[in-house]
C-alpha cells in the first residue's frame, strides 16, 4: 500500500488592496456626510439662486438681512447703529470672513447700509450666501 505525501500546510496571507478601497471609500462617504451636514448660524430667509462654492471656514460669523429690515449677527438681534460694536469682538483677525446672508425680498438700501456698518468695524471679506439651484 502506497501512502500519500500530506499536503504542507499554506501560511495565510492578508491581502493590502482590498483593504485600501475600503478605507478609500469610507473616507469619501465620511467627508460627504460632513460637508452636508454644515450649517449656518443664522435665521432662515429666502436666499437668491446662484451657483457659489462651498464655505470651508470653520466658525463663519453671519450678517443676516430679513424681508422686514430686520438686522441680525449669529441670530443675534441688532440695529444699524449697533451693528459695528456687536459686530466687532466677534472678529479674530482681519483675514475673518463675514457671511452675509440677504433675503431675496430684502431692501437694497438696508443690505448696502449694513455692509457699510460692518466695514466700519473691520471685515475687509465677504461673502454672499445663495441657494444653490
């Protein structure tokens, strides 16, 4: 009677390139979910369409301008005139952004005399919120 050779046993192997789509693509859904997830620090108003880029900044200090002329920073409620001392610890440095977020049906002369308060008191940036279309 003829016995067999035992077959030598295979070390196992972890195979890398499966492992790297893997951590690819939870990266991708993880870095969607947290873009989509960014909100603003404002009061809801009817924002105009535009196509703009996404904002990346990490604490956005928001002007926003209601359809009644209603002034408000970070739902703050505020007024022309103190519009500059509210607005003005709340800026760190002078590269800071503000985000001025205008109803569609606000007056052009509020928006304009808000913006020019807030140049006053040291934003030299900003940024025009729209809806996305």
């Amino acid at each position: 009677m003829k016995l067999r050779k035992s077959r030598t046993p295979r070390k196992g192997y972890i195979q890398i390139i499966p492992m790297i789509d893997v951590m690819f693509f939870l990266l991708a859904t993880f870095m969607l979910a947290s873009l989509s997830m960014q909100k603003l620090d404002s009061v809801q108003v009817n924002l105009p369409e535009g196509q703009a880029e996404k904002l990346s900044t990490e604490k956005p200090v928001t002007l926003t301008l209601t359809k009644n002329s209603e002034i408000f920073i970070n739902k703050e409620s505020v007024t022309l005139d103190t519009l500059a001392s509210t607005l003005k610890p709340l800026l760190h440095d002078a590269k800071q952004k503000l985000i001025v977020s205008a109803d569609n049906e606000a007056p052009q002369g509020i928006v304009v005399q808000a913006m020019l308060r807030a140049r006053n008191a040291g934003v030299q940036h900003f940024l025009i919120a729209v809806q996305y279309k």
